[in-house]
C-alpha cells in the first residue's frame, strides 16, 4: 500500500469523524474525570477513538494504533506502521466552548513521521503533511516560516508554567515572558502546534505533553522548517510523557539554551 492511498484514507475517516463530532451537539454527552479533576474525557472522546480504530483495522489489521482514550493496543515499540490519535485535543474547550479544538493523528514508519493531521473540527479546516512534500490548509500551502528575533516573538504558554508548579522550575519561564512580545494560550496543543506551522505565534512551549498531542503536528512543522524537540533539546520521544517546544528555527536554540542557563544558575 503507498503512501498517498493511507493518505487519502486518512483524510476520508478524519472528516467523517469531525462531521460525527459536529453532529453530536443535538445530544446529551457523558462528561467524566481521568487523572484529576481537570482531566475531562467525554463519551464522544472515546466513541471518536474507537471509530478510527475499526476503520484502521479494517483498512490493514497490521497497523498499530496508539491513542489517547487507550482504546488501541499497549505498544512499547514504534517499529511498523504506527497511527498516534488523539481524537479530541482540547477536550476542556470541547466541552465548555464548542470550538478550539482538533483530531489529530500523526502516521509514523519505524518512528519516523511520515503523514500529519490536525482537523479544526468546527472552522473544517484540515491541515495536513506529507514528509517531504510540504504541508497544507484544506489543499492551500503553507509558507515556509520567516526569521524572528526573540525579542518580536509571540510565544504560546500556559499560564500554569508561569507560576509555581510541581514539575518545573518556573522562574525561567517568567524570564522568557519578558523577553518577548506577546504570549497565547489557545487550550489544544495541535492548534497551537499548527499556529506556528502557520507562523501566527513563533513557538509553543509546554512542560507536559504526551505522544498523541504532539505526533501530527511535528511531522506539519517539520515540512515549514520549524524545529521541535523537548526542552533539553533533544529528539521527540513517541512513547513518553515529555516537555516540548516547536518553534520558528530561529529561536529555537535561544530558548532552550536561555531555559537551561536560568535553570543551573536557580539550582
Ligand atoms: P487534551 O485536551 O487532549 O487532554 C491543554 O493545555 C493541552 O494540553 C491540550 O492539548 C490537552 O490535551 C493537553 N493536556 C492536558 N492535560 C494533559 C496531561 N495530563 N498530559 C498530557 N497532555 C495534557
Ligand atoms: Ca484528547
């Protein structure tokens, strides 16, 4: 099977999922807690998950699928066709806002990303990549991005890591929110990944991301010629939970390198 047939069928199931997810306002949803009080799941979430699943593994029963929802399979290894779903990113808007959040699925090859997908489900616009062929908005380029000086930069950050938390330092951080210009925080990490793929903020920073938030957008940022890494600078890690900065490639050193300097001298 090439490339271009998983594309297409990835593109038919991710519309007819997002028009599945639209249709479901009319109905009473099931919102429940995961890890903590803030951690919403809905029944569209799951019901999402499962659809892609039974769609995937009927197309080829050999693809492995990780998703948020855990309704795929427990993979410990990338090797194969893996598809990374999260089939609500930005569950809290989902359910407070009715807008601002996405499906997304990056397809990966023995690890490396070679199809991304981020679905604006309520604006309907796709965007997605090929690697190597570039990426797109509902079949419209995207630009390559522009050079930047930190010091013009619109930087997407959550609040929480600017502010005394039990996973990072967080003095570094108000550092680098008075370096630049603006800061964003948008709630679904996919959209916020894809406004720098898109160069409408210059990076996106958070502390804690997980494989399924960040799979198809990397593989959308690497083909405008963003950088994403985690925040000691090294490779994403599709099976952990990790920090992540995508970001414009000219500041993407700086703010890790500023990050890592103010870290060691607050120790
Ligand atoms: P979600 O809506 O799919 O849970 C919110 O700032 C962003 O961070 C969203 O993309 C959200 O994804 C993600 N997020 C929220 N809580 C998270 C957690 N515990 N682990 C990883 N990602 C999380
Ligand atoms: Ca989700």
């Amino acid at each position: 099977m090439s490339i271009a047939e998983v594309h297409e069928f990835a593109k038919a199931i991710i519309m007819e999922a997002g028009e599945r997810i639209r249709s479901s306002f009319s109905e009473k949803w099931v919102i429940e807690t995961k890890a903590d009080a803030n951690d919403l799941v809905t029944n569209i979430d799951r019901e999402t998950e499962l659809f892609f699943i039974e769609k995937i593994k009927t197309f080829d029963s050999t693809h492995k699928i990780l998703g948020e929802e855990g309704m795929g399979e427990k993979i410990d290894s990338i090797d194969g066709v893996v598809w990374i779903i999260d089939p609500i990113d930005g569950t809290m808007n989902f359910i407070r806002q009715h807008r601002n959040f996405a499906i997304t699925i990056g397809v990966y090859i023995n690890g490396i990303g070679k199809l991304g997908y981020i679905y604006d489900v309520m604006r309907d616009q796709l965007y997605y990549a090929k690697q190597g062929q570039g990426a797109y908005m509902n079949e419209v380029p995207l630009k390559p991005l522009q050079a930047i000086s930190l010091n013009k930069a619109i930087i997407g950050l959550n609040a929480t890591w600017v502010t005394p938390n039990k996973r990072i330092e967080h003095e570094p951080m108000i550092d680098l929110v008075h370096k630049v210009r603006g800061t964003r925080s948008y709630g679904s990490a996919a959209l916020e990944i894809v406004s720098v793929a898109c160069g409408r903020m210059d990076a996106y920073i958070s502390l804690r991301l997980s494989p399924w938030d960040i799979a198809g957008g990397v593989v959308i940022a690497n083909e405008v010629g963003a950088i994403a890494s985690n925040l000691k600078n090294e490779p994403i890690n599709l099976l952990k939970q990790d920090t992540f900065i995508v970001a414009n490639p000219t500041i993407h050193s700086e703010i890790i390198d500023d990050y890592i300097q103010l870290k060691n001298e607050n120790k």
